[in-house]
C-alpha cells in the first residue's frame, strides 16, 4: 500500500461535479441505508464500527447527524471521546475503547477514537516515541479482534478540511448564535500545530492500516456527507444480509 500524503489529496469535490444531483443521490443511499439497517438488526450477525476522525471544525458533528440522524435510534450510538477521567487512566488506553464497542446488530459511531492517543498526545509530547509504537500494535491488534472474531466491519474516515477552510469555520463559531456553543479558544492555538498533527496523522493512516483509511474531502459538506453515505453503504450492501425467517 503506497503511503498517503495529505498534502497530494484535494480537500474538495472534483471540479464540474453537480452539487444538486450530488446531494439527492445522498438522499437515495440515506433511504436505502434505513433497510439495510434493518436488516442488520433482524440478522444479527454483523456489526459495523465508525471511526470519524478529523482536525476541528472538519465536519464530525454534521456527519454525524446528516449521514446517521435519520437511521433507527435503536440500532445505532455514538461514543464521543474526550480526555479520559482518572478512572480511565488507571487502566489501559484501550480500556474505555473497548467497552463501547459495538454489540452483532449495532451500528456504533466513535468521534474520535483511540487514535488519540497517538495524536493528541504526540503533537503535546504527552506521549514518546516507544509508547506510541506499542500502542499502535496494540491498535492493530484490537481493530483485528473486533473484525475477527465478532463479525465487525470498521470504517474509518479522516475528514480532511484545508487550513483555510478550518479557520473560516473557526471564526464563525465567534459571531453565529448558533455555532457559539462549540466555541473554544482553545481550538486557534490547537491550529497552530497543523503540521504536526498532520504528521502524526499520517502516521496513523500508514502505520494503522491493517483496516484502510478513507481521507473524505470536508471542505464542501455535500461532497462529503456523499462519500461517507456511499461507503457505508457499500460495506452494509456487501454483507448480503437477509431476514431470518419464522423459528419453529
């Protein structure tokens, strides 16, 4: 597999595309998407497990509510990640992890994931060198588990938005009443470290790649809620699953 620079991936839909046209075929694989849920619950065989990873302001909230608001709520939850309290801290990273995981017939959505802990905690060197390389493996090694040995398929996406694009969208979270609520300062100094975090990004996206990446262009919402409707769908469509029939 050839390593991935983000650098060389556009953060925006081709040129020419049709945002229109686009959008409603978004609407067609949301509708489609509901029964192949369904039957994903009635078959309970599989499980699907979402990583949605990005800089801020990329776009993770509005995934989360364009491409899986409409689904049944019975059938699908979302894990948001932030610093671990102390009782995640006296155990393993992957502790707090693991136990959201998704169950066979659930759809689970993580925003941001384990893979902040070779982030976050590298651009701050939080974390050295030689920890971060255990703990890859150790990713590996659990993303494998979750595939292996309880019928988990694992999406991950990287929604990749251009610094220019972020900024704007930061800066709007100042004067919009209502993005004020998702207002950190914080998140203007976190900018600052753009390259290191793309560095270590890339790292992930090459050293934890057992399970590809997709890097999704965020920069247009459309273009991006559009890719990640389809790769869903694609994954869920391939499982051939069926409803079970009357049990005698």
């Amino acid at each position: 597999m050839a390593s991935i620079k983000l650098a060389s991936i556009s953060t925006r839909a081709p040129k020419g595309l049709d945002k229109e046209k686009t959008k409603a075929k978004t609407a067609k694989l949301l509708e489609e998407l509901d029964e192949l849920q369904n039957r994903l619950i009635a078959e309970g065989k599989h499980a699907l497990l979402v990583v949605i990873q990005g800089m801020d302001a990329s776009g993770k909230d509005g995934t989360l509510r364009n491409v899986f608001g409409s689904l049944n709520p019975l059938g699908v939850s979302v894990a948001s990640w932030k610093a671990p309290t102390p009782e995640e801290l006296s155990h393993d990273f992957l502790w707090r992890i693991h136990k959201e995981a998704p169950a066979k017939g659930m759809i689970k959505i993580f925003n941001r994931s384990h893979y902040e802990d070779i982030l976050i905690t590298r651009v701050h060197s939080w974390c050295d060198d030689a920890t971060a390389e255990k703990r890859i493996k150790s990713i590996n090694d659990f993303e494998q588990l979750l595939a292996e040995h309880n019928s988990t398929k694992i999406l991950k996406f990287y929604l990749h938005i251009s610094p220019k694009e972020q900024q704007e969208r930061l800066k709007e979270r100042t004067h919009d009443p209502r993005k004020m609520w998702k207002y950190n300062e914080k998140d203007f100094e976190e900018a600052k470290l753009w390259k290191q975090y793309l560095k270590y990004y890339e790292v992930c996206f090459n050293q934890c790649n057992r399970i590809p990446w997709h890097i999704i262009p965020a920069d247009q919402n459309w273009y991006k809620e559009y890719l990640v409707a389809q790769k869903v769908y694609d994954t869920l469509k391939a499982l051939r699953m069926q409803y079970p029939g009357l049990k005698k």
